[in-house]
C-alpha cells in the first residue's frame, strides 16, 4: 500500500554511517570515555529489526575521533568484526502490556524515529581538557553529613577489537574517569533494555543526569547522629535571640505608650508647649523687681462715715509702721477704719499715726502682725532723667499690680488737693515724673529703681479730661504719673513716727497767688491783716520787701509762687538758701536760713 512513506530501509536511532553514503568529516572532538557494556535488553522485548548485523558498529567506532573517514564502497575481503565481549547475564524483566498499541510505521512519538530526524545521541557532560593535559577525578562528594566518600573503583574496561583495516589508526581510548560512589537505592525490578547493536559503546546509555555527583557542602561536619553540641549551640544562640527580640520589642512598645500618653492618644490634638521652667531672673529685671518689693506693698482699705475709698502703702520698718498718701486715710477722719491686706493675704486693723496735708503724707501702723519684711529706701537726689522704675500697688482695689516705666522729669512741681476751699488741704510737691501707669489706686504705693529701692511715692495723675467718665468711673492714667521724692518723704515719715507732726520750712512772706508775671511776687499785705512779710522772721531779716518779686531759688528758674512754695518744701527747715529778686526793675541777691512751720 502506497501512502508517500518510504518503503526502503528503516534507519534506526543507533544507526551509524553504511558503506555507499558520503564521506562527512567532523571537527575535532575529545574521545568520549569508554565505559563498560551495558546489559542486554531481553530480546523478546525488542522488535525483530532491533539487531541487524550491517547496522552494527565496532567499539573503535564508537570511541574514535570525529575525524574518522567511512568507506565509500564495501570491501569483501575485510575481516568480520570482532565479537563483542561476554555479557553479563540481567534478569528478565517483567512483561509488561504497552500503553500503546505497536506502531507498524513507526511513526514517533510512539515509533522510532524517522529517517528524516535520526535522533543525536546523548552527550554526557564530561569536561574537555585542553590535549595533553590530564583530568583530575571528579569530586567524590558527600555522604549527606559533609564527609567525603571515596570514588568507587571502576573495573578495567574489555580489551579493545583490532581496527579494520581502513588505513585509519584511532588514538588510543581515554581512560575512563571514577566513577563515584553511589549510594545503595533500594532493589527495583529490571526493566526490558533494547539490545544494542555490536560493538556500540554504553557510555551514553548509562548516563543518568539525576545522579550528578554531589557538591561538597560549604563547612563540611561530622556524620549525621553524631553529637558534637551543634544543637545546644543553636538553643543558645535561640534564646539569646529570642531575648533581645523581647527587649527589643519592649523598649518600642513602652516608647509607643508614653508617647501616646503625653501626647493624649493617636486622635486628640495636643499642641506643643515649652516646658516649665524653674530658673529665675534677673534681679534687675521687672521680675526680678517685683518678686522682691512686692512683700513689702500693702492694699488699704479705708471706710468713713460719709465716704471710702482704697490705697496702696508699704512697710518702713518691723515695728508694722506704713507709708502712705495723706488723701488715702483722708476718708477715715478721726472715727474711721483702716483695714491693711498684705501681699500675701493677711489682713490687720492700721491706726493713723501721723499725717500731713501739706506734702500729702501719712503714716498707719499696724499691729499683732510678725514677719514683716521693710522695703528699703533709695535716694531720689541719685535719680537721672530716663532710669527705668517700676511701680506697684492696687489699681481699682486690683492688688500686688506691677506696671513699669522710666523717669520722664524731675523737680515737677505740682499741686494736689484743695477741696475744702481755703488751701489748707493743697499739697506742695516738687515730684519725679514718670510714665509708669499709675491709675487710682496707685496712690501711696512705692515707685522703685533697678535695685527695688524706693524712690518715690505714687501720688498723682494727670488725666486727660476732668476726671470723670461718662459711666461716672475715675479717669485712667494717660502716662503722666507724678510721685513724692523719697528724700521728702523719708524727713516726713520721721517726724510724723517720733512727733505725730511734720514741719514746713518757710522764709516768713506772704505771696500774692493772682500774680500772672514770671516770677513769685510778694503780697502787699497778708491774711486777716497781717502784715506781707513777717517780723522778724527770715524774710525780714534778710531785707524781703512787699512787691520784690522773686525769680530764682538756689540758681532755678521760678515762674509762679506755686513753683517758689515747692522750691522751698523741697529742702528741710534751717537750710540756707541763695534768691535772686527785682525790685523797682533791679536786680538783687540775698540769702536766708530757713525757719520752720507746723504742719496741719
């Protein structure tokens, strides 16, 4: 039956070239080693056409070079091929029923192969060495524990046939590596093995690519079982592993919770803050200032039978004696009630001790009180335009205010009081000026330098309108604040503690008021009568006349009799002063000793 296959000859997968075929010439290639016969396949397994003897190879065949030329034409007179060397006798395997039906064409995959695709055969990865150069035996590999196994020795391979007489000489055979020692695999049942053609080399039949020898292992121990404390070291290393794993994830966690504590969880807004500080300040600082005069600062709280109203005032000594404004005990009168609340809280019943209208001065004592702490006094005559001051006391009953500032003028002379109509009650003060706040209230509180050194009394305020608001309040400070120089105040206080009066320095004259020239003028005559210029007294002595007008006070300028009487209050009585005057349009100099007056 014709279907377009060929009918001639099946060439078969060990087929080697037969005479009659092209000569084909291949590269150079290393001999392939020679290893011993593989066993026979059972022939009752193997087709019919499996052993052809034309189709048959000689050993030297199989292991000479690639360069060996086959006959062109067969030759009858050549010797027949020697035979193969005995075979060892395999077991019979099994028969077993093919998973396919035989194939008559044999058509693969099921079939042999075609003629148009001979399979290659099978190269076994054997290194190439460079001619001439040995190859070192391969490694032997390992017995599973890192030991090394000795190759197992290799019978000697058969004697080779004599070569036909082919005008060829084949280089002599490799001598076939070691092979390594296997490990012994468990019995199986042999497997039907096709017969090879004679004088086929085995060597590419026994490669099995599964059974590569064993790398040696990278630190090769001792055999397996045998204790050499490995695993000991590994529970330690485990532990200690495990240790620092737990602190690890310890210190985390912590770290996590305190942070998720101070910052009050993973949601809530929290926002950054500095820290509390605990360091100090400065003692010349307004802090540093305050925190130490304002033990010493007072609130009073006077009440009368028509009127009230509320100072400040501070301590001058231990014996609980307080300075203050004459106009702020003023409501108590003579039945009152002072109640004096120190920094701290504590309150204690005050008693007027003295007081003086004239420079708008009072002292209260207080008593049952321990623990007081006296603030000290500095010298206003020290005092320069622009040094930074700090004032202190209870703005609209707001106790232990602190406002700071600086010395704006000095020598300001001002006038306060005079209600009652007969000027009795006007205050004569050539006072510091300052820009420190001061707001009713203020009034008697201390006004202190850098070193918290009292330099002048708070006393009054220049507002901006009369005085009154349209809620009917006080009027507030526009940084005009005028303060009693503690020069005065301290002679004051002293005479009002020893003598429960104080004394006013005079020169004995009367002074017209309404006078609007530059200058203070000498009444024409004086109260109720009275002669200008007292007999007898230091402006008579020193030849004052009524009309002299009176122009300067120990070099200063006066302008008006206000600034004459404040020049004068300014110095204590038995000093001597230098004036300048006019009279009848001359210029005249005299010179006086101060008497003295009692104050109201």
């Amino acid at each position: 039956m014709e279907d377009g296959k060929s009918t001639g000859p099946k060439a078969k997968w060990w087929s080697r070239p037969t005479p009659g075929r092209t000569t084909r010439t291949a590269p150079d290639e290393p001999t392939p080693v020679a290893d011993t016969a593989a066993p026979a396949a059972d022939p009752t397994d193997a087709p019919t056409d499996a052993i052809t003897a034309p189709d048959a190879v000689s050993a030297t065949e199989a292991t000479a070079g690639s360069s060996m030329t086959e006959p062109e034409t067969p030759t009858a007179d050549a010797p027949p091929a020697p035979a193969p060397g005995p075979v060892p006798d395999v077991p019979a395997a099994r028969l077993t029923k093919p998973l396919h039906e035989p194939d008559e064409y044999s058509t693969p995959p099921y079939g042999g192969p075609g003629p148009w695709a001979p399979a290659p055969p099978v190269q076994r990865p054997v290194p190439t060495p460079a001619h001439g150069t040995p190859v070192p035996p391969q490694y032997a590999g390992t017995n599973g524990a890192g030991i090394p196994t000795q190759p197992a020795p290799t019978p000697p391979a058969p004697a080779a046939p004599a070569p036909a007489p082919t005008g060829f000489t084949p280089p002599p055979p490799h001598t076939p590596q070691p092979q390594l020692q296997q490990p012994p695999q468990q019995p199986q049942q042999p497997q039907p093995q096709p017969q090879q053609p004679n004088g086929a080399s085995t060597q590419w039949l026994q490669y099995d690519p599964w059974g590569a020898p064993r790398q040696p292992l990278t630190n090769p121990g001792p055999p397996l079982g045998a204790d050499t404390g490995r695993k000991k070291d590994r529970r330690g290393s485990l532990l200690v592993g495990a240790v620092l794993l737990a602190l690890v994830a310890g210190g985390i966690g912590g770290g996590i919770g305190a942070y998720i504590e101070r910052n009050g969880g993973l949601t809530q807004v929290e926002l950054p803050q500095a820290g509390r500080s605990s360091g100090g300040r400065a003692p010349d600082s307004v802090a540093g200032i305050a925190a130490s005069a304002l033990p010493s600062v007072v609130t009073l709280h006077v009440s009368g039978s028509t009127e009230s109203g509320t100072g400040t005032g501070f301590v001058l000594d231990g014996s609980g004696h307080i300075l203050t404004n004459n106009h702020v005990v003023a409501p108590a009168g003579q039945a009152g009630e002072i109640t004096v609340t120190f920094s701290g809280g504590e309150t204690a019943r005050g008693e007027v001790v003295g007081k003086d209208s004239g420079y708008d001065l009072a002292v209260v004592k207080v008593t049952g009180v321990s623990g007081l702490k006296p603030l000290p006094l500095g010298n206003s005559d020290n005092v320069r335009v622009g040094d930074p001051v700090v004032a202190i006391g209870a703005p609209f009953d707001l106790s232990n205010t602190v406002t700071s500032g600086i010395i704006s003028a000095k020598d300001r002379p001002i006038t306060a009081g005079g209600e009652k109509g007969d000027g009795s009650d006007i205050s004569y003060v050539d006072a510091l000026q300052t820009d420190a706040p001061i707001n009713p209230g203020n009034s008697g509180g201390p006004l202190v330098d850098a070193d918290a050194h009292v330099i002048g009394i708070n006393s009054a305020i220049r507002a901006a309108d009369s005085g009154a608001s349209e809620e009917g309040g006080q009027a507030g400070s526009i940084g005009l604040g005028f303060a009693i120089p503690i020069n005065q105040g301290k002679r004051v206080a002293e005479e009002l503690i020893n003598t429960g009066r104080a004394t006013h320095p005079v020169i004995g004259v009367t002074l017209d008021m309404k006078y609007t020239g530059d200058g203070a003028r000498v009444g024409s005559k004086g109260a109720e009568g009275k002669p200008a210029v007292t007999p007898g007294g230091p402006g008579a002595k020193a030849g004052i006349r009524p009309g002299d007008v009176i122009t300067e006070v120990d070099g200063q300028r006066v302008h008006s009799g206000e600034e004459l009487i404040v020049k004068i209050r300014a110095h204590r009585p038995g000093d001597r002063l230098d004036l300048a005057l006019t009279r009848g349009g001359k210029d005249l100099s005299i010179s006086l000793t101060l008497g003295s007056a009692s104050g109201t």
